[in-house]
C-alpha cells in the first residue's frame, strides 16, 4: 500500500489549518475512485459495504479478525457477535446516515476498537455501513485522527488514496469540531 509517510503527514498537519465543509468535499472527490466492495485505507483496516459483511467467506479470505458495523441494527446491517461466532470480534455502531445524527457520540469508542485490534498481531479490522462510503467513512477518519494523530486534511486524503468514501455534511460538521479540538489540546 503505497502512501505519505507519516512524518510527511504529520509535518502538515502544523501547518494547514482545519478545513471548510466545501474545501472537505473537493477533497473527497479528488483521489481513487473504488469499485470495489472493500478496500484497504490503512495497513490492515478496511473499509466495505453490507454485503461483504454479510459474506463470512469473503472475510475468511480476507483474514478479517474484527468487525465494525456503523449501521448496526439497519436493514441491510443486522451482524453481531452470533452472526460471525467466536472467530471475529464484533462491534455493533447503530448509526444513521442522516446529518443531523449525533455519530461523534461514537468516535472514541470506535477509535478503541480498531486500535485495540491493530495493536493484536495479525489482526485485521472490516468497518463497514450499508455502501461503505459515508458512516464507515466517519468512523475511520475519527480513529485516524485520535490514534494515528494524523489532521482531519491528512485523514482525509490517506483514505481516499484507497477507497471513494463521501460523509455526509452533519458527519463532516463533526469531524472538523474533532479536528479543532485536537488541534486545541495539542496547542495547550
């Protein structure tokens, strides 16, 4: 998986102020565009849609050991610890995709759970919504900033080196507030 260094990503995150909503969306159209149902954005963390969750086999092949879902008890998005058994580790986020939902209540809890995960040898983390593009998205971007301590800019353009993903406004309102933040407590 070709990308910045993370000295380089880190370095600009000095630098570059937190971005508009409209300066976030140029960003997420520029980058790969994904056909694929999943797609690794970060060693060993992924992000994909309903129906690869939903294929245990397909995540046999792909060695995933964790599970996030972020629209855990949707239609499409069921999952949980019996669906998937003893093998993988579940983490059931029940999120909406709508701009007003309060997805921020769930980024340090998320962020936990992939760390954890990444921190265990071997280990590979599936974070997955309905389409894979906008409240997985989120969640990742979230982890990025807390635990990789990479600028929302920096998050951003990691992932869509790998994978389309487009958060809704309300969700990208939230994550620049998560920016500014940290930016904040790292200032202090």
């Amino acid at each position: 998986m070709a990308e910045a260094s993370l000295p380089e990503l880190r370095g600009e995150a000095e630098t570059s102020p937190c971005p508009s909503i409209l300066e976030l969306e140029e960003l997420l159209r520029e980058g790969k565009v994904s056909t694929s149902r999943v797609d690794e954005v970060w060693p060993n963390l992924y992000i994909g849609d309903a129906v690869t969750a939903n294929n245990r086999f397909e995540l046999w092949k792909l060695g995933i050991t964790h599970v996030l879902n972020a629209a855990h008890g949707g239609l499409y998005c069921q999952g949980g610890a019996d669906y998937y058994g003893s093998s993988v580790s579940y983490l059931g986020v029940p999120a909406h995709d709508l701009p007003d939902f309060d997805i921020s209540a769930y980024f340090s809890s998320a962020a936990d759970f992939i760390h954890q995960a990444l921190s265990t040898p071997g280990a590979k983390v599936l974070v997955h919504c309905v389409v894979g593009v906008s409240r997985s998205a989120t969640l990742v971007l979230a982890y990025l900033m807390l635990h990789q301590q990479l600028s929302l800019r920096q998050a951003v353009v990691t992932v869509r080196q790998h994978r389309w993903v487009f958060p809704n406004r309300g969700f990208l309102c939230q994550l620049r507030q998560l920016d500014q933040q940290l930016r904040g407590a790292a200032q202090s």
